[in-house]
C-alpha cells in the first residue's frame, strides 16, 4: 500500500486523488469529507470562503449548536428532524458532520481511499467511505456504509450531500440542474417543493419531463421519487457537466418518500425546527451554493450489522447553453439526435458529451434495416473535455431511392473494449 502524501488547499491538509483529467481533495479532519472534485481545471464543490483553512474543534462543533459548513461533499444519515431520538438532529454534527476520519490507501495503484469515522453515540453508526477513482476516465465511485455499534436496533437512511459552486449570479440561468422526473410520482407535479416558496420560480420542467432546478439565489429546496439513476449539475456557460447515478429500489421506504434533494442557497425565508429563519440578499455572507443529495432506502440495522450504498460521480463537457436531458454509460445527451428535412437538403443536428476518450460514427440504414455502405459515414473523436455538437447537411435525393433513413449515432472507446449505440432516429419520405 502507497504512502499517503497530503497538499494544502485553501489552508486545509487534504489527500489527493488523480488521474489525467480528474482531481479529488479528502479531508478526513472535516467529517470526512470530498472538499473538491475539478475535472478540467474547473472546480465543481462549494468550498466555504468564510471558513477556509479552518478547523473544528470536536470538543464544541455541534454543542454550542453553531454549524460550520465547510462545503464539499459528506454523509449524513436520515430522516433528519428534532422530535425523536429515531431523527438526526443536524447539522451541527460533532462526529459525523466534524468530527476526525481515519484514512487509508486502498485497491490496485493505490486509487482508492477508505474513510472510517468514530462511533456517534447519539445515532449509534460508524460511518465507513470507500471512494476509488478510474484510471483513465473522468469517474469516481463511493461506497458508503452505516454499522450500528449500539445495542439496540436502528433504522437509517445513507444520505450523501454534494454543494455544487455558483459563484457567478451575473448570468441568469448559468447553474442549473437536471433530473428526470418519475412518471408515476405521487405527486402532481413529479416532485415536492419541502422549503421555501411553493411557486418558487427556480422549478421548470422540460419538454422530456425533466425537472429543472435554474438556480437563482433563492432558498428552497425541492424533492422528488426519481426512479431514473441521474441527477446533472449542468455550467451552461463552461459547458460542465456533473452526473451522480445511483439506484432507486421502487419497492422500498425512503425518508419523506425522496432518493434525491435538491437544495438552492441563497435569500429568502424558510421554515424549520419550529421556527422562520431568514437568509441575507448578501453574497459575501450568505454565499450562493446548491446542493445535490441522494438517498439510500430507510433500513432497519440489527446490532453490529451494516447497510450500504454505492453511486458514481462522472464528468464531461457540453455544448456552451445546453443542459443533460438524458444519459447513458457512455456519456450525455443535450439535443437528441434530429433529423428534418429543408428544401432539397437533410439536416442533422445533435449535441452530446461523453465520459471516455473515442470515436463516434453516424451510419445510415434502409427501412429494412440494411446498411446503406455506399453513403460516406460520417465520424468524430470524441473527449470528455469536449463537448461534440452535429451540425451538417444531406442531399435529400441521396436517399429518396431509400423513401428515407434511419441514422445510428455509434459510440466506440478508445481501447476498442466497448461499441455502443448511442443513441438513433429515423425520417421517411412520403
């Protein structure tokens, strides 16, 4: 096993974790915690500027009920609330939230890190994080176990919460989030607005059904039973991309039926333990964030038992101004892959980020499914630093001997172990 090497960032000792296009700071001396993840030289987690270089101290963090928001990425556990001893009365959290991680190397080449927390004597877990980092591409996977080291049995859900940065509120629609709504919710509208105005302005839906949340610096927080694996953070002007998967057990019980939140900080008033708190229409001291936050299933812990939840974080670019509206194993797709026609001419246009190095190659098929060979295929190689956009035009008498064509857009990675169709759409003539 590797040495660990610490580094400095913003004041704080953290561990690195990195390949080509991917770098990870741990800081198990604050909970724990991912402090920041930046894949191509951009930053993607909020790390707090009024905190930085700051650490707490384990014997007031939590007691003199102050909370030290850090920022970064870190697990709670859930259903969270103040009226019974089975609800977790934070943040501030002296343990789990503040408290001081062990931290090991672990896997092949050292690429992998474990986190292992103290025993919290008020929820009776240890809190154990195993976070590996691909080799070669832009992916980091979590593991994220809960034992119960009480004797008595317990029920908790594993709740990882990612703040994403938005520091720049001069461009309105810059930040925003993307999650296919579940067609069969049990609420009308596919989610359910738990802090902050009801109408809240930020929650838009697509014309796929994705929720959007358009973050503009308004507190509130929304929840929906997604029982599609995705959730993206979407930069619209740096065309970044940030994509948690995980799964949904649509036969299990979730904290107030929600595998993901979505919070917005910033000004406004909310409602919560029992009183309104104000937030300030101040920046500096109220910085803008939003948060990401998945939800394992509510599960019962016998004594000396473990729970587990696994989800990934991937990365990619987009086209500057668009947003994920659907993705797949191998990358996102923004625009669906259209094709109409004008006048004498075919146009196709799509636009797409992936998360390997590779080449991507449009084929055309007959209505029986032939290839048509003869009709020059058209390819692209592919980055996920990059975002790819297509944009190009056929001759429509190329094709009218067909009545048509149906266009496969086909994914192959750079190490020739994976080919995968990306995505297809046809057009007749009639």
């Amino acid at each position: 096993m590797s040495e660990i090497v610490p580094e400095n960032y913003k004041g704080w000792k953290v561990w690195p974790m990195s390949n080509k296009s991917l770098r990870l700071f741990v800081a198990p001396q604050l909970g724990g915690r991912v402090l920041q993840i930046i894949f191509d030289r951009y930053p993607f987690l909020f790390t707090n500027p009024n905190l930085e270089g700051r650490i707490p101290d384990i014997n007031i963090s939590g007691n003199d009920h102050t909370w030290l928001n850090f920022g970064g990425e870190k697990i709670w556990p859930a259903p969270q609330g103040w009226g019974s001893e089975n609800l977790w009365p934070g943040p501030p959290d002296p343990v789990l939230d503040g408290g001081m991680y062990d931290i090991t190397r672990v896997g092949p080449k050292a690429m992998g890190i474990e986190l292992k927390s103290a025993i919290d004597p008020y929820t009776g877990i240890q809190v154990t994080r195993k976070i590996r980092i691909d080799e070669a591409s832009p992916k980091i996977w979590f593991t994220a176990s809960f034992t119960n080291k009480s004797k008595s049995i317990k029920e908790w859900s594993i709740w990882p919460v990612f703040q994403l940065d938005t520091p720049d509120l001069s461009i309105p629609g810059r930040y925003l989030v993307s999650c296919r709504k579940n067609p069969d919710s049990k609420w009308s509208q596919g989610y359910k607005v738990m802090h902050g105005l009801v109408n809240n302005p930020q929650f838009e839906t697509d014309e796929q059904d994705n929720l959007l949340v358009n973050f503009s610096y308004l507190a509130g927080k929304v929840g929906l039973d997604c029982r599609d694996n995705w959730i993206a953070f979407n930069d619209t002007v740096e065309g970044k991309v940030f994509v948690l998967t995980f799964s949904f057990d649509r036969e299990a019980t979730y904290p107030e039926s929600t595998s993901v939140q979505i919070w917005t900080q910033g000004k406004g008033s909310i409602y919560s333990r029992g009183k309104i708190i104000d937030f300030p229409n101040d920046p500096e001291k109220n910085p803008p964030y939003l948060e990401l936050e998945l939800l394992s299933p509510l599960t019962r812990i016998d004594p000396d038992a473990s729970i587990h939840f696994e989800y990934e974080v991937q990365t990619c670019t987009l086209p500057a101004g668009s947003h994920v509206i659907d993705r797949n194993q191998f990358g996102v797709i923004a625009k669906k892959l259209s094709v109409v026609t004008r006048d004498h001419k075919i146009l196709l246009t799509g636009f797409y980020g992936f998360f390997k190095t590779g080449k991507v190659t449009l084929r055309f098929e007959d209505r029986l499914g032939c290839r048509l060979d003869a009709h020059q295929l058209h390819s692209w190689q592919v980055d996920p630093v990059y975002g790819l956009e297509i944009c190009f035009e056929l001759s429509k008498e190329e094709f009218s001997p067909h009545k048509g064509l149906r266009c496969i857009l086909l994914f192959e990675d750079s190490d020739l172990t994976d080919f995968f169709e990306f995505e297809r759409t046809e057009l007749w003539f009639a």
